[in-house]
C-alpha cells in the first residue's frame, strides 16, 4: 500500500465570528434542553432519554468551547499587538 502524500496545500483555515457562533450554539443546546425537560416521561416511557442528557452535554460542553474560544482570541489579540509593537520599534531609527 503506497504512502498517501497530498496533491493540493491546505486552505487557510476560516476566520469570523467564532466566540458568537459557539455562545450561539450552547444557548442553543441548553434551550433544546429546557424545552425537552418537561417532557421527561414521554421520553422515559419510549427508551429515548438519549435526546435529553444529549441536549445537556451540548450545552455543558459549549461552556467548555466558550472558554476556548475567549482564551484562543484573547491570545490572538496579545499575539497581534506584540508583533506590532516589535514592528514599530523595527521601523524608528
């Protein structure tokens, strides 16, 4: 079996709002969640309780991912603004 090597460089990965997307898709899955509590027994009752305790870990791992995302822009933004510092004490003679 031959080696696999890429024929194509990868893409830069995507930019945007990312904080906002995963706060957006936690509130999501804890509002799934909420709506799906009362109906707890319908769901007991059919062997499908999978759907709630799923909606929840969404949820409480999109706190985990919000976290993330905070500190991965937060360094980001450090990240940037040193380099220019560095770049404009560079640029004065």
């Amino acid at each position: 079996m031959a080696k696999w090597i890429a024929k194509h460089e990868a893409p830069e990965p995507l930019e945007g709002p990312v904080v906002a997307t995963v706060t957006g898709g936690t509130i999501l899955w804890f509002a799934l969640f909420v709506v799906q509590l009362p109906l707890y027994g319908w769901f007991a009752d059919r062997g499908q309780l999978w759907w709630v305790w799923t909606c929840a870990a969404g949820g409480f791992l999109g706190l985990i991912g919000i976290w993330y995302v905070r500190g991965r822009e937060a360094a980001l933004k450090r990240h940037a603004e040193s380099t220019a510092a560095a770049r404009s004490e560079q640029d004065t003679p």
